[in-house]
C-alpha cells in the first residue's frame, strides 16, 4: 500500500476533494494520466491497496489520505471495483455525510470530476461522475455499426442505453 496526492496551496480554492483508492497501481496510473491531458492537478490523491492486505494500515492510510485532500466541501472517493477490499474498506467512511464513494473507475470519470469539482456539491458531482463512467462504456462494434446506418450522436446513446439493458 502506498499514498500519493498534492498538497494543497493556502488560498487555494474550496472543491471537492478526490482519492483514488485501487488494487495495485491502478489509482496512481489514472492520476498521471489525468496529469498527462490537464496539466497540474490539486487536492488529489491516491492509495494503493497491494496484497498481502492488512485493512486496518490501508484503512488509516485512506483516512489520511482524504484528510489531506479535503478541502472543505467534501471528498469523492473513487474505487476501481465494487466488492474489492479497496471498494470495502471505503465504504466505511460513508458514515462522514462529506464522503461519497464512485466504484467502477474510469479515466472518463476522473476527468470530469477534475473538470467539474468547483462548480457543483458533493452529492452533485458524485452522480455527473457515475453518470459520465456508464456513458463511455461502449462496445466499439455496436457504435459502428450504429454509425454505417446513418445515426448519429443522438444514436450512439441510444445504442450505449440498449446494450446496458442487456
């Protein structure tokens, strides 16, 4: 296990606080690519969860972690799999009304949380993430073959919806 985040400057401005709890490096290779198409990111932070785990060290190590990211509008914890130890040992901070946790990590999401997290509460940005995460799960084929017949954006959705009922 391991933390990594960005100190937060004083004066910085109030946003909603990110930490990146994975399996192995996961979180910390969401981050740098973030880094890679934003440039600078704050109040970000990660934490790798490695076996063999011992929760209880991880669990001080998220709890750590999200207090040096929060920033006094909460922090979104976002967690690569729902049921993995890094999703559970997360979960336990939900009794905090400012902590909110987004399983299923995608670079995606993190993008538009980074984008969005001055703009909108906690809960708020929780549900854009999630919502922004299932949209771009698509099946490659799907939306081509969508496109050869002639559908457009409105289309490519559509399709998307379709394939989640499935």
């Amino acid at each position: 296990m391991s933390a990594q985040g960005s100190s937060l400057p004083r004066g910085h401005a109030e946003r909603v606080g990110v930490l990146l709890v994975a399996h192995g490096k996961i979180g910390e290779a969401f981050l740098e690519a973030a880094r890679q198409i934003l440039g600078a990111v704050e109040g970000v932070a990660t934490v790798c969860v490695r076996a063999p785990v011992a929760e209880e060290r991880v669990l001080e190590e998220i709890e750590k972690a999200r207090k040096e990211v929060d920033q006094g509008r909460g922090v979104l914890i976002l967690t690569d799999m729902f049921g993995g130890t890094p999703c559970n040992l997360s979960l336990t901070l939900l009794g905090d009304r400012q902590v909110e946790v987004l399983t299923g990590l995608n670079l995606a999401m993190v993008l538009k949380i980074l984008a969005s997290r001055e703009k909108v509460p906690l809960a708020e940005l929780a549900q854009i993430a999630r919502q922004c995460g299932m949209e771009n799960i698509c099946l490659g084929r799907a939306i081509l073959e969508q496109g050869m017949s002639g559908g457009g954006q409105e289309s490519s959705a559509s399709t998307r919806d379709a394939e989640r009922r499935k």
